[in-house]
C-alpha cells in the first residue's frame, strides 16, 4: 500500500480551540480583511470585546467604556463588575465558558455562545486581561492564545472594571490599518442602543439620549427629511421613522439584542411588512406596499430571549420568537406598529398629510415608470443570459451559509483590457467583473428613469440587485476599478454620482469603494516592489542595491493579467467612499456635478474621503 493511501489513527489530530480559531478565523470573525472595510475582523475584534463591556452597562454595572485605538494596539477598559478573579485566565482561554450560561444573568444577552475574546485572544500578537474588583486585582498575558505570564493577586485601589489591551495579529490580518471613521460609527450605534451609556473613543466622548431618533439624525441630513423623525418605544422594542425627500430607495438600521443585523432578518421583515399595514388601516386605502415605503428611513431594536442568529457574525436574526411567553416576532412588531404608529398619526396630521402626498407622489411616479421598467427588466433578463458586461461570480452577499460571503466583490471597469486583466487574475468564487463601455451617463439631476432607459445603467442595477432595496444586495463591496488619470477620475465622479443620485445608502452602509493601482514598478533580478506613491517608489529604490528598473504603470491596461492578481488579492489597497453627514445630498450633487465651481475639486476631496490621486503626466 503506498505511503499516500495510508490512513491511520495518525491521520487524525485533534486541534485545541486556539489552533481551531487561527486555522478558520472566518467562522468566528467573518472575513480577515485590512480595515478598508467595517465588517473586517479587525473591527469584529474590537466589536467582541465592546459586546462584554455593553451586557456589563445592561446588568447596572458601569456607565462609562473607554477605548483607545493607538496605532495597531486597542485597549478597552470598562468600569462593570470585572470578571471573577479566580476565572481571569479561564474566560478568556477557554471554550465555552463565561457568565452567559446563566440566563438568570444575562437574559437579552449580546453575546451567548462564549467564543468572543477567545477569538480575540487567540487572533492577537500580544493580549492581556486585567480585572479589578473587591480592592484586587488579577491580569494574564497571551501570545496568539498561548498563556506567557499571569502576575498573582494583588491589592488594588483602582477602580472595578476589566481592561483588555490586544494587538491583532500581522500574520493573520496582513497590512491592516484601523480607520477610525469605522470604529466611531460602531461606538455610535452603542450608544444609540443604549442611552445613557457614555463611550469615550481616543478622548472623544459619545453619548446619546434619545436613542435610535439620534441615530437618523446623525445618518442623514435634516434637509434630506420630508418630516421630522417619528420616534416611539415600548418594552422591548424601539422604532424611529421618516421619508426622505432625495433618495428613491428604503434604508434601514437593525438591531437585536444592541447586535447590528445588517443583514436584516425576522425582525427587519416584520417592520416593513407593519409600516405597510398600519398606513394601509391609517388612511383607509390599499396602497401598494412599495409605494409606502418608497424613500423610507427606518430603525428598529428590539430585545429578544435566546436569538438565534443566521451566521456566526450575527447579522442576520432568524428567530421566530420573542422568547417566553411573548408572541411571535412578527405579531409584537405589527401589534406595536398598529397601535403606537397609528396613535401618532391621529395626533399628528401635519405629518400624516406629508407621508400621504409622498405615498401619491410615488403612486405616480412608478405608473409613469411601469411600461418602461418592464421593458427594461425583459432587456436585462435577455441580457444576462449573454451578459458580456458581468462576469459574475459564484459566492454573493446573500448566501448566509457560506463563510466567504462577505468577500463578495463587484469590480467596475472601464475598457477591454483593463476588464481582460481583472478577469483573467480574479478569484472566480468571490470576485466579478462589469464592464462598462466607455464614460457613462452623467445622471445628475435626472430621475429614475434614466437607470431603466440607459443600457449600462439598468444593467448594472440588475447585477447588483439593488432595485427594490439593499437587503438583496448581491455583492458586499463594489469596486471602481479605473485609471489613476484626467479620464479616470471623470468615470469615477459619474459612477459616484449615479450611486449618490439614485443609491445612497450604498455608499451610507460603506459598500463603495475606489480600487488603489500601482503607479509604479521597481525591481531588479531578485526583488520586485509595487508603489502607489512617489514616497514608496523612492523607499523601494533605497531598498534595492545598484539601477533598478523603474516602469511607470500609466493605466490598468498596461498590467499583464499575472500581475494584476498581486493588486487584487490578499494585498488589495482599497479606499473607501465616505459621505460627510453634515453636507445634504442634493446640495453635494449639485456641488459636485453641477455647473463648475473653483471650489469643486476642493470640496470633493473634503466631503468625500477618497484620495483621488491627481497624478502628474
């Protein structure tokens, strides 16, 4: 029998919970990723860790989390109850152990099956607990999950509270950086879940008192509202509601148990399907539900015994349940919805009256629509059985078994060769390819419409799924894949613009993003080094010794399809398109793509945060 198909008591090893979590982090953190996007596991780690602080503030017990993020080390220090000393070592090394097992402690807990800082611990170059109570005090290090020093019992004066401090490791996370703009709005919507609560990020303190009402208002500018933000509460359940008077999509924010569920799920169903109903009753007419909730900007929490989760991640809820003796999820939020909206509509028929001309409005708009959306939807289905725009591929954001989902990628690409290089060097289970012809529309200032007339875009909208809302969202990040030149910036700016004017919430949830190239190319017969700036082509010519050849990459097309797969692997430089809150949509298009101002180029690089390279010809 050859050595190959042996197969002993050898073969089969056992690995220990660390080995476990380093070898599959995706089943506990979702994706690795490097801080270009919120859901990298850099964040997941901070967020874990912040999930023990928050079931602390719940139970009573502390009001106040610091977190401080300094270069690649992050400390959080929370002022709750401090983990029992004689467990120190154990709560943080140990599967399945924790105080959450108790419900009698932690009946809406966050975090229940007692993975969270172990995967933190064993994710982290350096990571150390200490835990202060009853005037002691008790710490441990660890080293990628391994115990390396635990300092005895002492006696202490400092306050009650656990203090982690981690380094994530640079073996498992590669080139990471953490952006602060992705840990404030985790911070913020802590905070939104529970007022009261104060987090204090890197000095900056946060704090809310109006809950999830605050979270709209901090969302989306008070100029993009139709009416001021319908805020009500119950026992378990909190909802905040308004129209927007730009955007054409739904938008919602989600919570189960302080959990964001960007993924939606039972709960997130149940409120759609209940605004719907409650408007119906509230006006006497049956109209039709996408009608209502056209432009919608929502929020819902809820609080919910033993959830149970669709992903390891806990983006998605699939319970049914309240827990207990309470009605299924779907009857509390419809029952909820159908007295205390309603109740607020009697009282309040100025807004009543607004929700009912936009409801019309979009009666309207959709009539004048519909001859043309089928049309385009006949075009687009023809289309995608001999789609040579999208070279789709085989993992999409939806598919909530699957560990790579939120890989997912959609690059958008300009011409034959700069999409032939992407597509030759892609991994096809997670990275597609739509390519565009040329420049597209400029869509500023033009309706919806335009996105069913013109080709490209009504297309492109197909792939992406987006029509109705971004629950069917099919890919996690949407990439802009241009030349770094005078041309390619123009087709990002009319790419962003066509987001901006009919998507939104794409580029509000972070999905958008801007695709970094080498400008440079430096090496010699043993060493090549890739440079996307001036800075790092001089630091790679004193790196390597005598004349290296120096190639100067102009656009995509000029990068064989072999060297393309070092720019859109795991090494991938990605920026991503942030809005500023404070500027309303209409006044940034306007800015932005209206007629030309001095100031534009300006206020573009200010609003949205895109190193938009001018690069020097």
């Amino acid at each position: 029998m050859s050595e190959t198909t042996k197969y002993t008591e050898d073969n089969i090893r056992s690995l220990d919970w660390k080995e476990h979590i380093r070898m599959r982090p995706g089943m506990y953190i979702g994706k690795l990723g490097d801080g270009s996007s919120a859901d990298d596991g850099i964040y997941i780690l901070i967020k874990e860790v912040l999930d023990n602080c928050i079931d602390e503030f719940v139970m009573g017990a502390g009001k106040t989390i610091e977190v401080s993020v300094q270069g690649n080390k992050v400390i959080v220090r929370d002022y709750g109850r401090g983990i029992p000393l004689g467990k120190v070592v154990d709560v943080v090394s140990k599967m399945n152990t924790g105080g959450k097992y108790d419900t009698r402690a932690f009946k809406k807990s966050v975090g229940l099956n007692g993975v969270g800082t172990k995967a933190v611990n064993a994710l982290s170059s350096y990571f150390r607990v200490e835990s202060n109570r009853d005037n002691q005090s008790k710490a441990a290090e660890f080293e990628q999950g391994n115990l390396v020093h635990e300092e005895e019992l002492e006696q202490s004066s400092r306050r009650r509270g656990t203090k982690v401090t981690f380094i994530p490791d640079e073996g498992i996370f590669k080139n990471f950086k953490f952006r602060n703009e992705y840990i404030e709005k985790m911070i913020r919507n802590y905070v939104y879940l529970n007022p009261g609560l104060a987090i204090i990020f890197n000095g900056e303190k946060f704090y809310s008192e109006n809950g999830l009402k605050d979270l709209l208002e901090d969302s989306t500018n008070k100029e993009d509202m139709l009416y001021p933000i319908i805020h009500l509460r119950g026992e378990d359940i909190e909802v905040a509601i308004t129209h927007s008077k730009t955007q054409y999509s739904e938008e919602y924010h989600s919570f189960v148990n302080g959990q964001n569920t960007t993924q939606g799920g039972t709960h997130l169903a149940a409120f759609r399907e209940g605004i719907v109903k409650t408007i119906r009753d509230f006006y006497g007419k049956n109209y039709e539900a996408s009608d209502v909730r056209k432009s919608i900007i929502g929020a819902i929490s809820i609080k919910v015994m033993e959830p149970v989760f669709e992903s390891q991640t806990k983006t998605k809820l699939g319970s049914t349940d309240m827990g207990g003796k309470l009605p299924t999820v779907r009857t509390y939020i419809n029952d909820f919805l159908g007295t205390q909206l309603d109740n607020f509509l009697h009282k309040n028929s100025e807004v009543a009256e607004l929700m009912q001309r936009k409801i019309l409005q979009a009666e309207r708009e959709r009539k004048e629509l519909s001859g043309i959306r089928k049309l385009a939807k006949e075009r687009a289905k023809k289309a995608s059985l001999h789609n040579k725009k999208l070279r789709d591929c085989r993992v999409h954001l939806g598919d909530m078994k699957n560990d790579r989902r939120l890989e997912s990628t959609l690059f958008i690409t300009e011409g034959d060769s700069a999409s032939g290089s992407i597509t030759k060097s892609r991994d096809v289970n997670t990275q597609a390819v739509f390519s565009l012809r040329g420049k597209p529309l400029n869509s500023y200032g033009m309706t919806k419409k335009i996105v069913y007339e013109n080709e490209e875009f009504n297309l492109l909208q197909s792939a992406l799924n987006i029509e109705e809302s971004l629950g069917d969202l099919r890919y996690n990040n949407i990439v802009i894949a241009t030349d770094a030149d005078v041309d390619g910036m123009h087709i990002r700016l009319l790419l962003i613009t066509f987001f901006l004017q009919f998507f939104p919430e794409l580029i509000k949830e972070g999905h958008l993003y801007i695709l970094q190239t080498p400008l440079f190319r430096v090496r010699n017969k043993k060493q090549t080094f890739y440079c996307y700036s001036e800075e790092e082509r001089k630091d790679a010519i004193k790196k390597l010794s005598g004349k290296p050849e120096i190639t100067r990459f102009k656009g995509l097309g000029e990068i064989s399809p072999d060297e393309f797969s070092n720019f859109i692997g795991e090494d991938i430089r990605l920026e991503p398109v942030m809005l500023d809150k404070a500027i309303s949509i209409e006044s940034l298009l306007e800015f932005y793509m209206g007629k030309n101002t001095p100031d534009r180029q300006k206020f573009i690089i200010n609003n949205l945060r895109v190193e938009l390279d001018t690069v020097e010809e």
